[in-house]
C-alpha cells in the first residue's frame, strides 16, 4: 500500500495566490465587463530591458549553430560568466569579497527558500516573522518540521515573531534558542527595512546560538536609502551564519524568465548532533546539482546583460517607473485617510484596513466595489490579519485608475 506524506495534509488551506486567482476568476465571470486591476501579486508589467532582449537573441543565435551549442552548464550551478559578473557587481562593488564557487545560480529565490532547508535536521527549531512569506513556513510544514495547526495561519514548533507598527515591522531576536532564521528586507509583505545595527544584532544572536539565518535580499535593487544594507555580508561576521537569496524576478523583470541565485558562503557551518562542525557549502552544492540540471544557457546570458551598462541603466529606469507608483499609491491613500507603510525602499505597501475591517472580508469588498483586488494580510499569517499588501508592479495608467476607484468607496 502507497503512504502518502502526511505531512501535507497538515496545511491549513491552500496556496495563498492561487485562492486569490480562484476568488478573482468567480467574480470575473459573474461580472464579465468589469474591468479588473490587481494590485495584488507582485508580477511585472515593465517590458525586459532591451539590453537583456539583445544578449538572449544572440544567445539564440549562437545556440542554432553547430559550434555555438550549449548543453548542461558548470555542474548545474551556473556559468562562471554570470557568476563572475554577480560577483563584481553586486558584492565586490560594495566591499564584500564573495567567491564564485559560493555562488548557486537557480530559476527562482522563491524554489531555493524552499529548497535550502532539506539541508537540515528536522529537530531544527525553526523562527519566522509574522508576518511571512507563506514558502517559508508551508515548506517546513511539507517536510516534517512542524506540528499540528496552532490557531489561524500557525504551526506548532514554529517559534514567530510578531512584525508589528510598534516594532516598525522589524522582529527582533527571540528571548529562546532558535537554530533556523527566516529574514526577508526589503521585506515581503510589510515593505519594510533593517538597519545595520538591526541586521547586526541577528548576526550577533545567530554566532552566539550557533544558528543559521536563511536572508531573502529578492528586493535589495529597490533600496534608495544609503544607510541601508543591500546585503546581510554588509555586517561583520555575516558570512559564518547566513545564506542569502536574490533574484531578476523583480529586479529586471524575470518573473516569466526564471533566473536567481543563492550566495552559500564556504565559511557557513552546520553541525552533527555531537557537535562535530560540517561546511554547508558542499551540501548545497551537492543537493543543487542533484535535483536541478541548471538554468538554460540563454536565460543566463539575459541575466549577464543585467550587468553590462546600458543594462543597468534601462533596469534602474524600470525600478524608477514602479517605486514611482509606490509613491503615489503612499501619498494617495494617506490622503484619503488611509494608514499605510512600505512602499519607501520597497515595492510593497502594507495597508491597514480601516475600522478594524478583516483583511478578507477587505479584499471582497475591493474587489466587489472597486474591481481592485489585493492580497489579504492573513494570507501571511496570523499577524497580518487587519492589513493588505499592495504592489506597485502595475503600469502607471492603471495604477492612477485604481487609486481613483479606491477614492469612491
């Protein structure tokens, strides 16, 4: 007799985005000239930069001659071009010495958050804001780590830390012992950032606990803010407790492309249950090139191009147009008395829904009132009941038209 992984029918509900489709496509139906807006997941709407539309057709082209093929790439990991290139530019040039072979390229941040905690043992206490990123926690759940449902949107075993207006939406180091650390800045969905004294203080408590912090930097580009890191390597001592994932989802609009990369330094160590340290590094690498064959050769040279000049160039523009939108979604609802955050070095703005209204119970009536929809802040957790994440991915027409319907309810 086949057993299923029980551990799956542990998931309180389905996946957040896919019920917010679900509800979306009900009232399309039953309304099938409204024109809708989302504001809801965070896809793209800019084209890609022609810069990286360039260096993929010449990929093409070089893949459709006899002497221009390429098959698997460098064991799975990526090629040393990008490689190099993410090297040079995104640490290099602000002082952190990376070295190529930490570096995993991937088809998504999103699958590696997931992915990297098959690394570790399932008696890990594992810690996450609240609220989260649903990967992370649904992930943990899928394999084991976890109890049973612990009131909405909890688990079991999990240890959360509440992101409130009081703590600026940034957790703070938990008072027990935690040996797995979820942290997400810019963070998705309270747009929120760390500083380096915050930043340092995790650093801090994850050297002294011997704990490993898993550090989603997928909106690190939209960073204005000079005091603010782009990196968790920007702190002293980073390197011996933190992996940390990016992404050209959001930054060059790779969301249809698929394109990240994870950043395992060789000095990161985990540890037997005797206490015996072991690199991490050649775990990962191991397990990466297990299960994945790599990322396509003429994905990487779009992402290459990333970095070439004009590329950067025509990615800022693009990264301008939607922080543009983030600032006027900001000023428009502030204006209409509306409590928002985010949406400063962030692409998300966190909204508090008014006269304590539930967050679905908001999401419906935006949808229902204004055809807008949005994505419910208890579809994060527990924590972000009361609140709704905008994006500010939409074209800017669009954008203007929602704020307006949103001025009418």
């Amino acid at each position: 007799m086949i057993k299923v992984n029980e551990n799956f029918l542990r998931l309180q509900a389905g996946y957040l985005f896919p019920e917010i489709g679900r509800r979306r496509r009900a009232f399309a139906a039953a309304n099938p000239d409204a024109k809708i807006i989302s504001m809801g997941i965070g896809d793209v709407t800019q084209p890609l930069a022609p810069a990286v539309v360039e260096a993929m057709k010449r990929a093409v082209e070089q893949m459709g001659r006899p002497d221009g093929v390429h098959g698997y790439d460098d064991g799975g990991v990526g090629y040393e071009f990008l490689r190099r290139a993410i090297a040079e530019n995104d640490f290099a040039s602000r002082g952190i010495q990376i070295d190529i072979d930490e570096i995993f390229i991937s088809d998504g941040a999103k699958c590696d958050t997931g992915n990297i905690q098959e690394l570790f043992g399932l008696d890990n206490v594992v810690a996450v804001s609240d609220p989260v990123y649903p990967v992370y926690v649904d992930t943990n759940v899928m394999a084991g780590r976890t109890g049973g449902a612990a009131g909405p949107g909890r688990y079991e075993g999990i240890v959360y830390m509440p992101c409130t207006e009081e703590n600026g939406f940034v957790a703070r180091p938990p008072a027990r012992k935690v040996d797995l650390i979820y942290l997400c800045f810019p963070n998705n969905p309270t747009g929120a950032v760390a500083t380096k004294d915050q930043l340092t203080r995790w650093v801090d408590y994850a050297r002294s606990n011997r704990a490993i912090i898993l550090y989603d930097a997928a909106y690190e580009a939209f960073i204005s803010d000079p005091e603010i890191p782009h990196s968790i390597y920007e702190i002293e001592g980073a390197k011996e407790v933190a992996i940390e994932f990016r992404s050209f989802s959001k930054t060059a609009g790779f969301t249809g492309v698929r394109c990240a990369f994870a950043v395992v330094p060789g000095d990161l160590k985990a540890y037997k249950k005797h206490g015996a340290a072991v690199d991490v590094r050649p775990l990962w690498s191991r397990r990466h090139c297990t299960k994945f064959n790599g990322v396509s050769y003429v994905t990487q040279r779009g992402a290459e191009a990333v970095y070439s000049p004009e590329g950067k160039e025509q990615v800022r523009r693009t990264i301008q147009i939607y922080m543009a939108n983030a600032a006027l979604i900001r000023e428009t609802l502030g204006s209409l008395g509306y409590t928002v955050y985010g949406g400063v070095n962030a692409p998300y703005i966190w909204l508090k829904t008014p006269k304590g209204t539930g967050s679905w119970e908001f999401f419906d009536l935006l949808l229902n009132r204004a055809h807008v929809v949005c994505t419910p802040g208890a579809g994060f957790g527990s924590a972000g009941e009361g609140y709704v994440r905008l994006t500010a991915f939409g074209q800017p027409d669009s954008v203007k038209q929602a704020l307006e319907r949103f001025a009418k309810l």
